[in-house]
C-alpha cells in the first residue's frame, strides 16, 4: 500500500482515536505526576510548576503556593519542576548556594536521600496505585463475568486433542495453581506458546492429569490487529450453567485489584525476557501511535473497556519509569541506592554522564516503537 494512502487512511482513524488517546494518556499522567508532587510537598519541597504536556503552555494558572498549573501543547507527559531544577527533566541542578538562604531549606537537593528516594519513587507508585484501584471499582461494582473453565468441544489436531482432553473436562489446576474460570486458563495458555503445562481436569468426577504445549498461532482480533499467542484449541462452555456475573465486596474486589496488577507487571517483564532469550519477537513493543489506535479501538467497546485500558497503561507506565536507566525515576533511585552505599552522591559529571546516557537510550526506544507502529499501522 502506497505510504500516502496509509497516512491518508490513518489521518482519517486518528480523529476517532484522539479523542480517547489523550483521555487515557492524560489521566496516566495526571496521576504520575500527582504521585511525585504530593510527596514533594509534604517534604516541604518548592514547586515551580506542575506541567500536563511539553513545550508552550495552552492555558495555566498559580496556586497559593506558587506553583504554576500548566496544559501544554505537546501531550506524550508530564512533569513537577521543583526551585532547584534547571531543566523540566530534573537533569541538573543549580548549586545550593546561588538559592536565596530562605529557599535552600525548601529545595530537593536540600532533603535527605530518603526523602528524596520517596518522591522519585512516589510517581510509580501512584500509578500501581490508580491502577488497583480501578480494577477495584470494575470487580466491585461493575462486577467479574466468571465462566466456568470447562471444555466444550476441541479442534481436531489441536495441542488439546493430542493431550487427551475431552468435552466436559472441568479444568481445576495448572502446574499446581487453582483454576476457578476460564479467562485464568487461557491467560495461562496464551502466555505460554511452547511451554509444557501440567493440567489436572475434573471428568466425571475423577481427577485426571494431562500435559499439553500450548501452539504459538498469530491471531486477529475483531479490529484487525495481530497477535502471536499460545492456544490450545479448547473452546468454553455455552451452557448458562457455566455463566454467571460476580460482584465481589470491595475487600477482595482490592485484592483482586492487586492480583491483577501483578498479572500486568509480570507479563510486560516476562515478555521482556523472552525478547532477550529469542523466544519472542520485539515487534509487540509498541509506541504512541499504537497506543492512540488502540485507545480508539477500545472505546467503541464502551467506557468501561477505556477505563480498564487506563489501568493496564498505568500499570506499564509505572514499571517502565522504575528501570534503572537514567532520566527516568528507576535511574534516578539507582543513583540513590549508589549514594547510599558509598556516603555521598555521585559528582555532577558523573550525573550528567549518565543522564545523556539515558537520554540516547530512551530515545532509541521511542524510536524502535514509532518504527514497530509504523510497520504494525503499514505505513511501511
């Protein structure tokens, strides 16, 4: 397809994708942010301003405190500059003595490495946060569509009918954890492409233990998008007997919630992993356009689906910000945990070293993951 014609059609999407695109991107964001600037103040820490977005202000306002509000135009993050940043990213600072002596005692540089550590760390934090409460509110209110993890019928030749599994098999553990309804099975599978997994089925009321390797398949889902997963060949129970609507007390709704975060973080890591093993392809990684196709997509399924994208989002945007790579939060606690070990900090050159460092490697991500959407979107 010609290149132009891709950005043609694409210009035409993005309208629709835009609008949710910045709804699920702000909010992210928003909460990051929030997440530094509530603990920087409660460490007597002065804020210049608190920034949605970068490069020329929108539209903004001054708090009581002094803090400029501010909307940018540019909406890929965010951030809290406090009065000894020089810069917007916190890359350097100026020397304590060119403050006023009335502001020394409210500057960042000026806290303790804990409290320090504690607001670098808080932006994450907030976002693992926001994302278990969310999951919370959906478990609770909005309640758990449970189908029971039961085996209607199987595709001939799948990795199922070579295991032995047969209709009406009632799966109740997989390598040794409890399965209570279909999607924990097949979030299991599908994130285990080639892995033997060990099954115990209820049959007839006898436990009967099965070995399966899930197939690595590329799928397409209902937008056109391709996915390399794991798959069994198992389809779930139509029965209304095997359907039902739970919604949990708020209690276990959090727990849950947390559950469910973890579920993100140790996907997004272990996928990872098998990037640098060779197990899987680095084409999954995506960038903002994918995520702004995505967040269209995901709207036209309702609000519930884009406040549950939200939450997945900011649990990968508070993981991603925790790697240890310089100019992001991981970096700057890395340096921390340096400093900590030897008695003082690092020098400024060394700092600085390490930020344009970060710099190049983060820019090289962005760059990897426009090159992945572009390719995934075909403009390529």
């Amino acid at each position: 397809m010609d290149i132009f014609t891709s950005l043609a059609g694409f210009g035409g999407n993005f309208l629709s994708y835009l609008i949710p695109f910045l709804f699920v991107l702000t909010i992210v964001v928003f909460v990051h942010e929030m997440g530094h600037f509530l603990v920087a103040r409660w460490c007597g820490v002065g804020i210049k301003a608190f920034s949605i977005g970068f490069g020329p202000e929108i539209f903004g306002f001054y708090d009581r405190h002094g803090t400029r509000w501010r909307v940018a135009w540019i909406p890929l993050g965010g951030y809290v500059k406090f009065i000894d940043d020089e810069n917007a990213a916190s890359a350097g600072q100026k020397s304590l003595e060119s403050l006023p002596e009335a502001d020394r005692a409210k500057t960042f540089q000026g806290k303790t490495l804990a409290q320090r550590a504690a607001i670098v760390a808080a932006g994450p934090f907030a976002n693992f946060l926001f994302a278990v409460l969310i999951f919370t509110v959906i478990f609770s209110v909005f309640g758990q569509r449970i189908t029971a993890p039961r085996v209607d019928s199987i595709t001939e030749g799948s990795a199922a009918a070579r295991a032995g599994f047969q209709p009406g098999d009632l799966v109740t553990s997989i390598d040794g954890s409890k399965i209570v309804n279909f999607s924990e099975m097949q979030r299991i599978v599908a994130t285990s492409p080639d892995l033997e997994l060990h099954f115990v089925v209820d049959r007839d009321g006898k436990s009967v233990d099965l070995t399966a390797v899930p197939e690595r398949k590329e799928i397409t889902d209902r937008f056109g998008n391709t996915f390399k997963i794991g798959l069994l060949g198992i389809k779930r129970s139509t029965s209304p007997d095997d359907w039902t609507l739970e919604r949990h007390n708020p209690v276990t709704a959090f727990v849950m919630g947390v559950k469910e975060c973890y579920f993100v973080v140790s996907r997004s890591l272990g996928y990872l992993y098998d990037v640098i093993k060779g197990r899987e392809d680095a084409d999954q990684l995506g960038g903002p356009l994918r995520i702004a196709q995505v967040s269209g997509q995901v709207a036209t399924a309702g609000f519930l689906a884009l406040l549950n994208l939200a939450a997945i989002i900011s649990v990968s945007i508070g993981l991603i910000n925790l790697f240890p790579i310089p100019m992001l939060d991981g970096g700057h606690l890395l340096f921390y945990g340096i400093e900590a070990v030897r008695g003082k900090p690092l020098s400024e050159s060394t700092q600085e070293i390490g930020f344009r460092i970060g710099l190049a490697f983060v820019l090289m991500l962005m760059i990897f993951a426009t090159w992945n959407d572009l390719i995934h979107l075909k403009f390529l």
